[in-house]
C-alpha cells in the first residue's frame, strides 16, 4: 500500500503530496502522508481510499436455488427469495398442522356427543355381534362418522370419569382457537407476515450473534474531483507557433535573464502569461477547432527547457496550429467568443457551448472550408461591445458586437465584411467604450496609430473604409490591428527585441503611409498576451490593460 502511494506521488498522479513514511513498528501500524501547504487534505483522502488499499471493497457473487434452477441475485433479491421461502414454510407447516388439529376436533366431537348418551351406546355395544357390527349399529343410530365410531368403541373405560369429560371439553375449545388461527394464517397475508417477523425475533434473541457490518443510511461519497487535490499555485504558461507548452514555476520564470522560453531554432514564442494550476486553458487552432487541457496536466518544466508538444496531450491534426489561446476557471454561458475566419465569415458562441464531458481531442467550433482558416478569436463580455474587422488590402469597419448572429459550435458563421476577389481578412478585434485609438501593423512591422472615430461605423456587412493605401509597386498588406491608447507598451522580437511605446508612432489620418522608427521587418514575431477570461471583465494586467498598461504584440 504504501509502495503503491509513493509511485502516485511519483508519477504525479495527483500534485498535493509530497513524501510517504512507513512508520510502523511493534506498538502498531503507522503511516504517514507528508502534503503541500494548500493541498486539500480530504480530497486526497478519499483518492487514496478509492486508488489504493487504503479502503478495500469485496464484491459477493451470490449464485443460489430458486424454484429448483440457480440464479444469480442482488442483496435485495435473496431477501426477496428468503421472504418467499419463509412464506411456502409457515403455510405448509399450518396447512399440515390445521389438518391434524380438525381430525382431533372430530373425534373429540363425538366423544364429547357419546359421553352425553353413554347408557344407551353401552347397550348397543353389549347387543352388537363383534367390534365392526358396533361401529355400524353406532353409525346407524347416532349418525357418528367412521372415524368418530372407532375413536368410541376402542375408548377405555377410565375415560368416563368426570374429570376425563372435562379435559376433553377443554381440548376440544383450545383446538378449536387454534384452527381458527391456523385458518387466517393460510388466508390474510398480513398475518401470515406478521409470523414471520416474531420468529425471526425469537431466533435472533436465542441465538445472538453480533452483527460484523455496519448498515448505513448515507455512505460517503468516495468519487474525486482532480482539481479538489491540485494545490492552488501560480505558473507561467509558454506556447509557441508549432504548439510547443510547458507550465514554469514563478521563482524560474523570474529567476531566467531570457525574456523568451526555450524552443527550436525554427520555432518562436507565440503567448505567454501566468496561470493557476486550478485553471484550463483554452486554445483555438487554424482549421477552426478547439481544445481544453487543465493546466496542472501540463508538464513541468524550466523556463529554458522546450517542454512538450500539445498533441502529446490530446489528438490533434498534423497540419492545425495554434491561432489563440485563453485561460480560464470557468465556462461562463454570460461571456461571449467571437471568431472569424480568413475569408470573411464570422460568428458569435457562448463559451458555455465549448464545455464537453471528454477533452481526449480538439472539436469543431467553427465551420471552416477547404481553402479557409479560423484567423482570429477574441472574447466579448458586455453587449455595447463592437468589433474592428480589418482585410488584408486596408478595409476596415467597425460594427456592434450584437450584429454577429449567435451560432452553436459546427456552424459557418454569416459575413463579417465585404471583400474584393483578392482580398482577405487580415485581423478582427473586439472593441470596448475606453479604446479611441487604433494600432495597424503591416506585414512589413511598418505601423501607424489611427482615431477609431476614423474608421467607418454601420452595418454588417460592408466594405467598410479605407485605412491603409496599397502601393501596387511596392504592397505593404495589413497584418494586425490593436486596440490601444498613447501610453501602451508593445514588444517585437525580429533581428533584435523591441520596447516600443505606442506614442512614438505617429497618429495619422486614415489615408496617409505608414512610418516605421526601426525600419522594415520581413521577418518578425507577434508576442500575444495570454490571457485569462474572467466572469464579465478582464483581469486588471490582462487584456484591457491595453488602455492603461503594457500592451504585448
């Protein structure tokens, strides 16, 4: 048993222990579980009731003779078949016996009716020729039965004392109380029940045999929530463009002089951001499906260590890669998911509508066609909400967030703008009351801040505005648009890693070229937040600190 406990610890079955002792010795048997500070004690408990032999259960397969075949029976089956089997015995038992007591009363009737004319059946028993002519002449004369006419000529003469007549009076009375019993046993079920029970009391009080289980009403319940064992700590969350994750604990992610985790040389990071072990994350692939693994599931691992590829935790295709990812610890049905594919379509989900009993792999939540992918998620929590969808060749549009039709999960979604045949979407965010400001980053890095009151407000669907011209000679295509004020800080790792603050790009006018203060980029990577929905707001470093924190891209 305590083997067993030490290899769940090992093996990181559940995170809440730490050590295991066996500490028995010649006073008794002792073992001790050694758990994290906020491990819950109960929890862990009951696991190790239910996984180890801690706790053992014995099953009983009960195989006995019912109406002469075997069966097989459940508890309450036997007590049915033993309930029955009482019921055949007492009534066989009172049907023999009620016979035997209705002879005795019929020959004690006609004792008792011979006595009362004894003279005259002595005469006729001295007149008779031998003991058969007796009977018959005492049938003939006094219409006694064949039974009664032999009780009568065999009786002895003793018998005919006072007291003798008495004693046959009683008997007769005493087995006339008895077949009327006897008659109602075989007749009320009720009564014949109610015999059942006292012997079984009579039994039980002869023969006293302590009861060796214990029978309760409420059993507890041994079935364990996963997440009841996992101590509460905060991690750090890395995920890269091919899908590579890790969970780091905060002292090595504070403790590592390289802003950026581990990964291949082909590889970059895509999110980062703290967790609770308590929380799931939720991550969203490019052919328009989803998956959720709990985070303390997730492999741990240093901040420099490259850490395990997602697939390995659940089944995945081989050409799906990561387009967003959240944390959360709870599938709120108020907040919203907004998706969008590359070719224009769009639509609004419940987060309710993710949640499924089996995550073993990604699901569709998002209708996608042969030629498209899902490009953009992002969350809305209030309904005066709106959403900026920018295309690739400088449209935009902005339009409520009630304007999505709300689909279920394997759905296509509805128009999010109008496109020209070579164009495609570039970028969809949402967009709250606090935001005035837009941040528009070219394929090329080159970038410019843009007035939201700029962009064209209306309907869906539309063409929408143009925000950024297209040099045909030189095509400079939109690829990613935020949300954001003056003071937003945004980093970039290209040739090197850039701190920007965003009021070092100019505002400019919906149609004015873009400036760049680091020069063009033909290679770079976006660092996105990862961040954590909450019920009905964003956590206060998460997402809308965009208008008033550190901006990640």
């Amino acid at each position: 048993m305590v083997k067993k406990i030490d290899e769940i610890r090992l093996n990181k079955k559940i995170d809440g222990i730490t050590d295991v002792r066996d500490e028995s010795d010649r006073t008794g048997l002792r073992v001790v579980v050694i758990l994290k500070k906020d491990a819950n004690a109960q929890a862990i408990l009951k696991y190790l009731y239910k996984n180890t032999d801690l706790q053992v259960a014995y099953n009983y397969n009960v195989i006995a003779i019912v109406d002469k075949a075997p069966v097989q029976m459940s508890l309450s089956q036997c007590l049915d078949a033993f309930i029955h089997h009482r019921e055949d015995v007492i009534l066989r038992r009172s049907r023999y016996e009620l016979a035997k007591k209705q002879e005795r009363s019929h020959i004690l009737e006609g004792l008792i009716k011979a006595v009362s004319v004894m003279d005259e059946v002595i005469r006729i028993i001295r007149q008779s020729k031998n003991k058969a002519d007796a009977k018959v002449n005492l049938i003939d004369r006094f219409e006694f039965s064949e039974e009664q006419a032999e009780a009568i000529v065999t009786m002895r003469l003793y018998r005919l004392t006072n007291t003798d007549v008495k004693e046959l009076k009683s008997e007769f009375r005493s087995l006339s109380k008895d077949i009327k019993r006897l008659k109602q046993i075989i007749a009320k079920k009720d009564v014949l029940h109610q015999l059942i029970i006292t012997e079984l009391q009579q039994i039980n009080e002869e023969i006293i045999t302590p009861r060796k289980t214990a029978i309760e009403e409420e059993v507890e319940d041994l079935s364990v929530d996963q997440k009841d064992m996992i101590a509460d700590e905060q991690v750090v969350i890395p995920i890269t463009r091919e899908g590579y994750i890790k969970r780091v604990s905060v002292r090595s992610y504070e403790s590592s002089s390289n802003p950026i985790t581990g990964h291949k040389d082909s590889d970059d990071m895509l999110f980062h951001g703290p967790a609770s072990t308590l929380d799931t994350l939720l991550f969203f692939t490019s052919s328009g499906k989803y998956g959720y693994l709990p985070v303390y599931k997730l492999e741990e691992a240093k901040w420099k260590d490259l850490g395990s590829h997602i697939g390995n935790y659940l089944k995945m295709d081989a050409n799906e890669r990561i387009v967003q990812a959240y944390v959360l610890d709870t599938f709120d049905p108020r907040t919203e998911v907004i998706l969008a594919s590359r070719y224009g379509m769009i639509k609004r989900t419940r987060l309710s509508e993710l949640e499924v009993s089996r995550m073993n792999k990604t699901m569709v939540c998002m209708k996608i066609g042969s030629m498209d992918e899902l490009i953009s998620v992002n969350v809305s929590y209030h309904e005066d909400d709106e959403v900026v969808v920018c295309s690739r060749n400088g449209y935009a549009a902005i339009y409520p967030v009630n304007q999505i039709s709300e689909m279920a999960c394997k759905t296509k979604g509805v128009k999010a703008l109008n496109l020209s045949k070579q164009d495609t979407v570039a970028d969809v965010k949402v967009i709250t009351k606090e935001v005035d400001q837009l941040l528009v980053v070219t394929e090329k890095m080159m970038m410019k801040r843009i007035k939201v009151s700029e962009v064209f407000h209306g309907n869906r669907p539309v063409k929408g505005s143009l925000i950024s011209k297209l040099i045909k000679s030189n095509p400079n295509y939109v690829y990613k648009v935020y949300p954001t004020t003056a003071e937003s800080v945004f980093t970039i790792s290209g040739t090197e890693r850039i701190q920007l603050t965003a009021k070092e790009v100019p505002i400019k006018n919906a149609g004015a070229t873009y400036s760049s203060p680091y020069g063009k980029m033909e290679k770079f990577t976006i660092h996105e937040p990862l961040c954590k929905i909450e019920i009905g707001t964003w956590k206060a470093e998460q997402p809308e600190a965009f208008v008033q924190g550190t901006l990640f891209i």
